[in-house]
C-alpha cells in the first residue's frame, strides 16, 4: 500500500470477524513497527500480544474502568495487544535526571509512534485496529502479569474488519498550519 493512501485510509477499527490473525502476521506487523523512531533509539516499546480468550475477558471485565464500549470492542477482538514501555529511559540521563523539562513524557510520545506506525502496518496488511487509552492501568498490568520495570502504554483491538468506518470530519490543513 502506498504510504500516504495508508496514512488516509487507516480507521480506527471496532468490530471484528472472528477470524484469527496468524502470529506470522502479527510478527509481520511488529517487524515494521520496530522501526518506529524512538528516543536515543531506546526501542523501550513492547508488544504482548494476548490471544487467551480468558485473559481477554478478564481484562474487558476488570481493566477498562466499567466502560461498555470499550470492553465489548476487546471481546470482539481477534487479539488485544498490550503497548507497554520500559519505564525509566526515554527522558532520562544517564544519571536518572530528565533531560528535558517534559520529564518522562517522552516515553508516552515513544509509545505513541509505536501505537501508529504498528497500526498503520496493520493496515498495511488487512488487519483493524483501535488504539485504546481508557483502560486502568494497574489492573491490565497485573492481568497480563506485566514486569514491574514496564508501564501499560495503551491497548490495541486487532482482528479483521466487519465494518468499513466512515471517516472522522477532520480539521483543514489551515487550521492545524501557522506560520512566523
Ligand atoms: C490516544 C488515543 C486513545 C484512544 N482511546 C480510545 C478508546 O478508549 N476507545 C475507542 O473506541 N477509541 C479510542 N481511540 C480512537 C479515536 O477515537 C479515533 O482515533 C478517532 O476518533 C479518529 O478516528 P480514526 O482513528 O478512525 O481516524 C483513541 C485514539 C487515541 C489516539
């Protein structure tokens, strides 16, 4: 697909076949989103990519703060991958300062591009998705039985697309542009 045609045409994705994606295509996707730019080249982002049904349930019951329409977007999943980040890198001196003013921000702004450039190779390759930021973060670590050094950055709902999303209204180019 050519890029921008895939930049465009990405949507986010909220109801899914119930065809399994294959993990030679999950592998496929990751192997592109590794190369999603990262601080210092820290490549801090991490996939766990759950396809228990049990654990997917448990999470929809238990880690997306009693939101409905996130939970029943996870059962209807394929899979749901977990975006976690090595907690205490992007951001960081060597001597355990922030570098910069925006403290440890820096590893939600990794874990973002991970998010898209991962979504869009999804895309890439037939398979939907929706990033999900409204989940409690505690709970899916503990679900999933995340180490301690990482953070959940965000989840994302894979599987093959039952619906074809209108596209969102979006800002014209003049609104988003300023110039000095
Ligand atoms: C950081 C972030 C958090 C989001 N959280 C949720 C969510 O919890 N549930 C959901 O259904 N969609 C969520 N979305 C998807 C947005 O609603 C969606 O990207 C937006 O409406 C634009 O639609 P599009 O992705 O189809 O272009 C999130 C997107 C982002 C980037």
């Amino acid at each position: 697909m050519e890029l921008i045609e895939g930049i465009r045409t990405r949507r986010s994705v909220r109801r899914f076949t119930g065809e399994k994606v294959s993990r030679e295509t999950i592998e496929t996707i990751i192997d592109a989103a590794r190369f999603a730019p990262t601080w210092k080249n820290s490549q801090t982002p991490g996939y766990v990519v759950v396809e228990s049904r049990d654990i997917i349930e448990k999470i929809a019951d238990e880690g997306v703060m009693g939101r409905e329409h996130n939970a029943g977007i996870i059962k209807g999943a394929a899979a749901l991958v977990v975006l976690t980040s090595v907690k205490g890198i992007c951001g960081y001196e060597p001597d355990g300062s922030f570098t910069t003013s925006k403290g440890s921000e820096w590893q939600m702004f990794d874990a973002g591009i991970a998010a898209q450039t991962f979504c869009l190779a999804a895309h890439n390759y037939g398979v939907g998705s929706v990033i999900m930021g409204i989940f409690d973060e505690r709970e899916v670590a503990r679900i999933i039985g995340l180490d301690d050094s990482r953070a959940v950055s965000a989840l994302i709902a894979i599987g093959y697309p039952a619906q074809e999303p209108n596209e969102p209204k979006r800002k014209d180019v003049e609104e988003y542009v300023s110039y000095i």
